[in-house]
C-alpha cells in the first residue's frame, strides 16, 4: 500500500484508514474557509460551515462513488448545501457537531484574519492561471451561480460555448489541485 500523502482524494474518501479521512480534510479544508468566508464575509460562521461540510462528508463518505465527479466536487456539494442552509435559516445548525459530540469554539482573531485572507486569496490564485474567457465563465457559472443561457447572452456567444469554456476551466482547476496535492 502506498503512503497516504501519494494517495488521490478518491482513495483517501473510499480508504478504511482512520488517518485518511484527515488527510482528505488537511488537503481541502483551507480552499473551504476560503469558500465559505467570501460567501459569509463572517469568520465564525466560515468555520462553523467548513466544520459542518466535513462533519456531512465524514458521514457521507461511504455514498461516494468514484468516478462520478471528483471527490473535492463532491465535498463542494456538499459545502453548497450547508450553504444554502445557512442563508435559508440564517444560522448554520448544529445538528454535525452533536452528531460528532463536537463542541462549538470560538475564532481567534488570528484565525479569524487567516480565514478572511483565505477568501480573498486562495480561489483568486487558483483562477488566476486560467485563461481569462474560461475564468469568466467559471466565476460567472460556478462561483456566482448564474446560468449558461444568462451567461451566453453576457458574453455573446453560444451557450455550448460556455459550457465548453466552463467544463475545460473546472477541468484545468481540477488538474492544478491535484497537482498540488
């Protein structure tokens, strides 16, 4: 068997190895803070949602299928639906941490500061190497949740345009955080 660090997030999700899980989560879980600190532009409740996100996919992780989409896609649906719980009952639930016994701990201001600078940077840097076409439609699509056909009339272009300059950004974004990894 191979050292967990040569592993890919597939095989860590579908591995018995209690430490692979954790490895799965050293890999994701600052891209996360970043995520949900640029949607919250709260660093409290960025926590509480990336500790909610991996709470659901540590209970979940037996459903994932490789193969489908990769496992960081998966971990952001994930993250999207605890999300959008959030904003739909303005408060993020507590049901994860009781599920874990986990107790609810207060932000540092460093850590605070950490997760609010991890907005800001990390998705940027990871975008940055796009080409600007497939950026757009990648932050247009992905990050703002805006459709093919609005987006097509935005930058006047066929809407299988789009889809194609989406799917080779997330691809190449997918390439860059596995080689990364």
């Amino acid at each position: 068997m191979r050292p967990l660090t040569l592993s890919t997030d597939e095989e860590l999700l579908s591995s018995d190895d209690p430490e692979a899980f954790g490895m799965f989560y050293d890999r994701h879980v600052r891209t996360l803070l970043g995520f949900f600190a640029r949607r919250t532009g709260d660093p409290e409740v960025a926590a509480d949602l990336t500790a909610e996100t991996f709470a659901s996919a540590i209970v979940a992780r037996r459903r994932f299928v490789a193969g489908n989409a990769p496992a960081v896609a998966w971990l952001f649906t994930i993250a999207r639906r605890r999300l959008a719980d959030y904003h739909r009952r303005g408060r993020v639930e507590a049901w994860a941490r009781r599920s874990l016994t986990m107790e609810r701990r207060s932000v540092s201001a460093d850590d605070a500061e950490m997760i609010r600078l991890l907005g800001e940077d990390a998705a940027g840097a990871l975008l940055a190497g796009l080409p600007a076409e497939q950026r757009a439609a990648v932050v247009g699509h992905v990050v703002d949740g805006r459709g093919y056909p609005e987006l097509a009339s935005e930058f006047q272009a066929p809407e299988a345009t789009i889809r194609q300059r989406v799917s080779r950004g997330l691809a190449a974004l997918r390439r860059s955080v596995e080689g990364g990894a």
